[in-house]
C-alpha cells in the first residue's frame, strides 16, 4: 500500500488520523492518507500566511519562472504518447481512467501551466485608465493587479491533476499562496503536485497540500486566515461554500458541474455526431462536468441515429475503452438514476446494470430512451457513463428544453450549418457551447458557469484576473492648491 503525508511548508508531515483509499479497478485497498484535522490545517494556512509576505513581492516574471519549470517537468513525466509512465500509471490506477484519457490529462496540465507562466506576467502589467480629458485633464489612473493573499484550492477527482492545475497556475502567478486539497479519491495525484512544485524549488510556504474528507474541506473553508476559496464539486457543498463565504464577505471561484445538452440538427453529419456523442458521453466512464447528459434529436434523424449510437456504444470495451467509477458510493448513485428512469417509462436500448463480476466497481456505457421531464436524470446531474434521448420537432423546441435546467455550464450543437448553429448557440443559457465538438478545453479561452453551475471563470486571462485585486491608483498631475469642487462653494 502506498502511504501519503501532508506537504506543510516544504516538508512532508504526518497527523494523527488516517483514512485508507481503494482502488477503484479492483475493490482493494490501495493505500493510507493523512486525515487532516484543525491542528494541520491551521499550520497548512499559516505557513502559506508567512510564505506570502516575500512570494507576493516576487516580480509576476519571478514567480512564472517556477511555473514554467513545472511545466516543463510535467512534459517529462508524460514520456511519449500511450507510454505508461508512473504519473499517468497513478492517475489510472488511483481513480480509473483509461490510458489515453491519462495522457489527455497530463500534456492539457502543462499546456494550461504553460499558458499562464507565459501570458501572466504581461497581463499582470499595471494599466492605463482612459480618463475624459475634458473633465479631467490632470488626472492620471492605472489598475495594478495585486494578489488576494492565502487561497484554498479544493479540487475533485474526475480530473485529478488538471483540475488543481487550472487554479494553481494562475493563483501562483498572480502572486497568492496556496492550500490544496485533493478530493479523498484522488489525493495520491495530488500529493505528486507537491512533490513536482518541491523539485523545481518552489519557496517553502508557497504551495501546501492538506489531504482528508470532507470535514478537512469545511475545515479549510472555515478558517478565518483564508482570503478566497477555489471550489470545484458538487452543487450542494458548492452552497454550502457559498454561505460560509457570505458571512465573511471572502471572495469565491466555484464550478459546480451541470446537465448539458447536445442538439443534433437535421442536417448533422451522423457519423461525426454519433462519434462525438459516445466519446463526450462515456469518456471517463462518464465522469465529467460537460459531458452530454441530455441529448435532444431532430426527429427525422432519431431511428437512424439512435441506430449509430448503439452500433457504437455495444462495441466499446470493459478497461479499454470505460473503466471503474470511482467509488462503490459513487456507483450505487448512477443505479439510482438508471432505477427512478425505469420507473418512470424509460427502456433501456444498452447497458443499465452494475458489472458485477467482478471486484471493482464498474457500470457501463448506457443507453436510454423513452425520456420524460419528470425523471430525475432531466434535473440533476448524473455523473456516469447514462446517455439519455429524447425526440424534438425542431431546433426552437430542443432549445427551451435545454434551458429548462437550474444548471448553465455547456452545451454542443451538431450541424453542418455553422453560421445558423452559431447564432443558435447565443440562446443556450450556459456559459460555453461547442459546435461539432464537445468537452474540450483551451487554456487561452474562459471556461465560464452560469446559473447553478456556479460563478467564477477557469482557465485564459480573465480566470487570471479572478485571483487578483484590481487596485486603482490615481494621480493629480497639477500643482494647483485647489480644486473646482472643493470648499468654498
């Protein structure tokens, strides 16, 4: 069994209380972490309190050097593509995804570390204010952007290593100091962040890393020497943060998934929507934030792609293709969603039941049809490897559908008609949509929630701007000894 400790200011720390993980491939126990408690997280905060005093005061270029070399590190560790080094063999092994998926999430962590090593430090360059000259002709205004101070990081284990790293690179960079906490499933790749940050020499202080349960996440958010909580999860403890946030008037960043929608026209290229669809809805076993979760097709092209969809999906392969789901806990919800669906008229075309021989916990890629509002599945979010169909007339009623939802994250149109799917696209109420593509991030563009998928923005140069204080700073640039609007009147 592997063992895990703390990393508190540079150094790797043992508590008193343990929690063991399993590995979600075979039922086993895979090893034992540290369940931090106050005593940890306390020192954890105070050390990244200490660190910021002479980390903040680093030049943006200082400071992106450090980043970069991480990057470059993590190109190191990703070796050659489908070669099974031990971070990817870790990802794999700790939370289930299939070897391509590893490689995806490595090289996307460099890319997105890379990105903002390299744009942070000129967009982190004070700014001119254009002021009305005719009103103010003497007045000088610029924007400097400062850091927050000490950030907690709290990242979910469907993206173990990329979700940390789309917070860490610009929080970094912009000069804050860092708790992290991996979420329980996946803290192994999370405690490899920290030992990459101590090999390219990142100051004592400046990163630390807190592993735990839940309790050690409300521990963190809690605590009174934090300046802004970054939060990627569920819906329910994203409230949770919310509140606990309002009542100290603490800045926040959260991303808390959704139901997205794909619409397929029709005048969708079959094929390339049918290959779409299977990937973006069972990669990761289904465990992503913007998967397609509802898909709503044209009903002149419903038989015919519903024929391709389970052509496809039939020949996808148990620890090739999918692998396990997480947890057993983990499991036994999507059962409950496939369950109340049933219940409530739906049929299953593919899939719908645990693989139960054998140890681990897998669920495979399913199909579902005969879908109505009412189902649980059509108002939260499922997050496994379920693909629901339902038929729509036409483009305006896929639509309306898609925005009946408490969730505004993503969404994917599928059609040969690019200027059309383009406009359509302005009335899906999400803060993303992809056209003939789905789940793909791009470090230099925003990946913005809406809705009750949260609020904040991850990734390019405005999540760079959520991690700082815009400070305006003006300058009289006269030697009058009076101004217009002063006393006398």
């Amino acid at each position: 069994m592997k063992n895990g400790k703390h990393f508190i200011n540079g150094k790797w720390v043992e508590g008193k209380n343990f929690f063991t993980t399993i590995n979600p491939s075979t039922g086993e126990p895979f090893g034992k972490l540290q369940n931090g408690r106050k005593k940890e997280v306390n020192e954890a905060v105070k050390a990244a309190r200490n660190a910021f005093k002479d980390w903040s005061k680093k030049s943006p270029k200082e400071r992106a050097s450090y980043i970069t070399k991480a990057a470059d590190l993590l190109v190191k560790k990703y070796g050659k593509e489908r070669e099974l080094t031990g971070l990817k063999t870790l990802i794999m092994e700790e939370m289930g995804k299939r070897l391509p998926e590893a490689d995806v999430e490595v090289i996307e962590s460099s890319d997105i570390l890379r990105y903002f090593a390299d744009k942070g430090p000129l967009l982190l360059k004070p700014r001119e204010i254009s002021l009305n000259k005719d009103l103010w002709p003497t007045k000088s205004s610029k924007v400097f952007f400062q850091p927050f101070g000490v950030i907690g990081i709290i990242k979910p284990w469907n993206y173990p290593l990329e979700m940390p790293m789309w917070a860490l690179g610009p929080a970094l960079v912009a000069g804050n100091t860092v708790i992290l906490k991996p979420s329980e499933y996946a803290s192994f790749v999370g405690l490899e962040i920290g030992k990459m940050f101590e090999e390219v020499g990142l100051p004592e202080g400046v990163l630390n890393i807190i592993t735990g349960d839940s309790e050690t996440g409300k521990l963190l958010v809690r605590h009174s020497d934090i300046d802004m909580i970054s939060f990627t999860g569920s819906l329910e403890a994203g409230k949770d943060i919310a509140v606990e946030c309002a009542k100290r008037l603490r800045k926040y960043n959260l991303e808390l998934g959704g139901n997205d929608a794909a619409i397929i026209e029709k005048d969708a290229d079959l094929e390339l929507t049918a290959n779409g669809i299977v990937w973006g809805s069972f990669c990761n076993s289904g465990q992503v934030c913007v998967r397609p979760k509802r898909v709503f097709v044209n009903e002149s092209k419903y038989e015919e792609f519903l024929g391709l969809l389970k052509e496809k999906t039939e020949r996808l392969r148990k620890d090739v293709d999918f692998g396990p789901i997480v947890s057993k806990k983990q499991l036994f919800k999507i059962e409950e969603f496939i369950n109340d669906a049933i219940r409530k008229g739906a049929k299953c075309i593919v899939g719908g039941k645990i693989i139960s021989d054998t140890n681990g916990f897998y669920f495979p890629p399913t199909i579902l049809v005969n879908i109505n509002p009412n189902m649980k599945i059509m108002k939260e979010e499922c997050f496994g490897p379920i693909l629901p169909l339902t038929v729509v007339k036409n483009t305006h009623e896929a639509i309306k559908l898609a925005n009946e939802s408490i969730y505004g994250l993503g969404a994917s149109i599928w059609s040969k008609d690019l200027i059309r799917s383009e406009e359509n696209a302005k009335s899906l109420q999400t803060g993303m949509v992809w056209i003939n593509d789905v789940n793909v991030a791009f470090p230099e563009a925003p990946w913005p929630s809406i809705k009750q998928s949260g609020g904040g923005i991850d990734l390019s140069e405005w999540s760079l701007y959520d991690y700082t204080i815009k400070k305006h700073i003006n300058i009289e640039l006269s030697n009058d000894k009076n101004r217009a609007w002063w006393f006398p009147y």
